[in-house]
C-alpha cells in the first residue's frame, strides 16, 4: 500500500483509527513513497506510549517488532524496547587504497568474517592494532564478525560527487575506494535488553542511567567492531587499515534536554555525515544531515525493507536464479554462502534508494554529497573462498 503524509492529521486519515494521543507523528515521505499502513500505525501506537512527545517516521520507515523501523521516537521517558536489541548498529565508512580493484578478484580474498577473532588463539592477527583499550563491557564474544540480516562489509567506489568541496573536506574523489560497514553488538546489546524486557516487559527503565550506562558499552563496541572488521578486510586485501570518515549508529538513544530521544533505523542528522545504505545492486549515498527537531534531529539509515524477508524469499526464488543475485545490475560480485539470504536480502526486496535520499533533500532533512558504487559486498562466508589475512603482528 502507498502511503503519503506529513503531519499526524494526515497519517491519521490514512492509517488505521489510530489511537488518540498528545503526541505528534510526522513521516517525511512524499506521495509516491512506499509506506506501508502497519509501519504507520505502529508509529500511533508508540506516540500513544506514557511521557510520548512526538514520533518521527523517515522516508525508509517500514513495520518492526514491536516498533517501527526507520523512525526517531522523543519522550519524557526511556523505554528500551524502542532501541531494541541490536543497541549501536550503524555504518562507518574507511576509505582504502588499492592498486587494482577487480571484484572477480578480490572477492576470493575477503576473510571468513563469521570465525570471530578470539583476544588469545589471534593474538597476532594485525587487526587487532586498531584496539585503543579495552573492550567495552568485556564482550568478546563475536569481536570482528559482521553477522546475519542486513549486515553487510562492502568494498565500493566513489561514484557520483554532488558536493565536491564537502567530498574534499572528507578526502574523497570520485574513483576513490571506501569500506563501507554496516553491522552492531553482536549479541551485547541483545543481552542488555533480554535483561530489561525478562522483568519489565515493553515497560521504561526503572534506571534510565543504569541502563545507559549498558547502552553506552554496546554503542561503542559496534564502533570499534566495525573498526575490527574493516583492518581484517583491508589486511587480506593487501591494503591499510585506516580512520573512518563516517561512522554513526542507528540504534541507540539520546539524551537530549533532558527527554530521550530514541533511534530505530533513523542515523543522527543534525550537521553530521551519514552514509544513507543502498541495496547490494545500487548506490548507497553519503549525506550531510540538517535535520530538526520535527524530524528528531534524524535522517533514514538506509533504502528500507519493501517485502518481509518471506515474501522476498517466495517471491525472490519465482524471479532469480541464486547465480543472477550473486552478479548485481551494477556488475558488483555478492560474497555470500546462504542461499536464504541471497534472496531475503534482493535488491527488490527493498524500496528505492533514489526515492528514500529524494525524499530527504525534498524535505529539507539533508544535502546528498556522493554515491558509493558497489564492487564486491560480503554477507556470509562463501564455500568456495579462500578467507585471507596476514599474520605474524603482536597485538598492540
């Protein structure tokens, strides 16, 4: 169903009888926008929630549990549910120097980024030099693994630049080649909420700053885990480890002014660069945000689920071969040994990036800087790749 609004009056002419509430709900989505009613009555539900201020949905919104996926939700109160469990799930971006990048090449050599790096059997790994102090929280548990879903390490290349003096600033060009990482907790976050949700259900934290303060170790561990992931990519492709230019979390939440501003799929907007997530087959854009207080200071994190992963594996198997997913329109190469999730992470599964970043400039939410062109993006280890990787480096 196409949904467009933007203003709760709106939404509410459009969604089902949703529920009266003070809060206000605004989705920034133009009228050809893909918006399902489910996401958009979700977002009613979670202004009709206690010390609700105000829910604002962004162009990529789509239906989560429980809550909305592609919104930023303020309140009086914190409630963890909203965040959910994959607490400092974001993308950062590295750029990287090689001599030659053929994806026909250089997928073989991505290392296999779902054996974990253990801190004593891989002591000598070189990755491990990007690790300034300890792990936050002890968690070391899936240190250096991209995980399932939409998670993904792609090596890409800068495309199209809009901005060129803002692309400078960041030392990009067009032709340059970046890492683009997008993955979280690991499991940290999910433990931090299974604790809150096994006594307190949906409910607030009773301790909103106990609970930050596990927040906050789950945030940046997904920082230094996409650190993590981008030097064993960038030492098995012969190349540095360097800073990243962009790294911002989409799931978290933010004390602001004393209310709590909370992010689900929604990357913080307010004057900083975010790399908008494309699909395996499209650009992915990077953004300057300049988003306000009526967009919860947020912009969209990515294209945004179109289909539920059943549907785009039902349908995804009528239309594709596994060999079609694994070649993109773009001529970039899929590193992936699940078959399931080829086709519940097809570029049809999910809606147009264009539209979402259309939809950001059209609302004045953010300035598109340029595009990264897909190469090669790893998923899941495939049976036929070699997993690369130099040793021999003590830890720092």
């Amino acid at each position: 169903m196409n949904l467009s609004e933007e203003s709760a009056s709106l939404s509410q002419q459009h969604s089902p009888t949703p529920p009266a509430t003070t809060a206000t709900v605004t989705v920034f989505a133009s009228p050809t926008s893909w918006i399902e009613s489910d996401a958009v009555a979700q977002c009613h539900q979670v202004a009709a929630l206690d010390g609700m201020m105000h829910v604002a949905g962004m162009p990529d919104l789509h239906p989560g549990k429980g809550a909305p996926i592609g919104a930023a939700m303020l309140s009086a109160v914190l409630y963890p549910f909203l965040v959910g469990s994959d607490i400092g799930c974001g993308i950062a971006v590295f750029p990287i120097r090689l001599r030659r990048a053929v994806p026909e090449k250089l997928a073989g050599r991505f290392p296999d980024l779902d054996r974990a790096l253990d801190p004593e059997r891989d002591a000598g790994d070189p990755a491990w030099d990007v690790v300034a102090g300890d792990i936050p929280a002890g968690h070391t548990e899936g240190l250096g693994t991209v995980g399932r879903g939409n998670h993904f390490v792609e090596l890409a290349r800068v495309g199209t630049v809009f901005e060129p003096g803002h692309a400078s600033r960041l030392g990009l060009d067009a032709g340059d080649l970046v890492l683009v990482v997008h993955s979280g907790s690991r499991g940290l976050g999910e433990r931090i909420l299974r604790a809150h949700t096994e006594v307190h259900g949906a409910g607030p934290a009773p301790d909103p700053d106990a609970y930050l303060a596990l927040h906050d170790d789950a945030v940046r561990w997904g920082s230094l885990n996409r650190r993590l992931l981008a030097a064993r990519v960038a030492h098995a492709l012969g190349a540095e480890p360097t800073e990243p230019i962009v790294d911002q979390c989409h799931n978290l939440v933010e004390v602001r002014d004393g209310t709590y501003l909370h992010r689900k799929g929604a990357a913080p907007g307010d004057g900083r660069d975010v790399l908008v997530a494309g699909t395996r087959g499209t650009p992915s854009y990077l953004v300057v945000g300049h988003a306000g207080p009526e967009a919860g200071h947020s912009v969209a994190h990515g294209a945004g689920r179109k289909m539920s992963r059943a549907d785009a594996l039902r349908r995804g198997k009528a239309k594709h071969t596994v060999d079609e997913l694994r070649r993109t329109p773009v001529g970039s190469l899929v590193v992936c040994g699940d078959r399931q999730l080829l086709f519940e992470e097809a570029p049809t599964a999910y809606k147009r990036i264009e539209q979402v970043v259309g939809d950001l400039v059209q609302h004045g939410l953010a300035t598109p800087v340029a595009t990264t062109v897909p190469l090669v993006t790893y998923k899941t280890p495939d049976a036929g790749s070699a997993p690369g990787g130099r040793r021999g480096r003590g830890r720092r």
